[in-house]
C-alpha cells in the first residue's frame, strides 16, 4: 500500500472508531513525533552553530596540532 493509501485507512480507523483510548493514543503518538522532531530540529541548529564556530577557529588559525592537544590535557588536574 502506498502512503496516501495507509493515510486513508489511518483517517477511516479513526472515523469509525467508538473507542475515545484509542483516538486519545493516536493523539498521543503524534504529539509525541511533534515533539521529537522539534527536538531535533533545535539540536541541529545547535550543532550548525556550533560546525560554524569551528570553520571560523579554523579559517582564524585557532587550532591546536594533536600534540599540543595531548600536552593540554595531560596537565589538567583531574
């Protein structure tokens, strides 16, 4: 079945139904990928901002070699 064909039969369930648990579920679960999504959409404008951070440390020379990396860390007191 192609998707507008499992969209009708969902919207037909939904019509014929009598069980107000069952269209309060559906409701639920859409509400829940709302929300999922939303999330995700905000983390990944965080992360652009964060890969954009990153180009312009990088265009600017504000990078460490790995070794200077290691020596960075290796005196952090843990």
């Amino acid at each position: 079945m192609d998707l507008q064909g499992e969209i009708k039969w969902i919207e037909t369930a939904l019509r014929e139904s009598k069980d107000p648990t069952f269209v309060e579920a559906v409701k639920k679960m859409i509400q829940s990928m709302r929300k999922v999504k939303e999330s995700l959409s905000s983390e990944q404008l965080r992360e652009d901002a964060l890969m954009a951070e990153a180009e312009e440390d990088i265009k600017e020379g504000r990078v460490y070699s790995i070794e200077e990396a290691h020596k960075i860390v290796d005196s952090w007191d843990l």
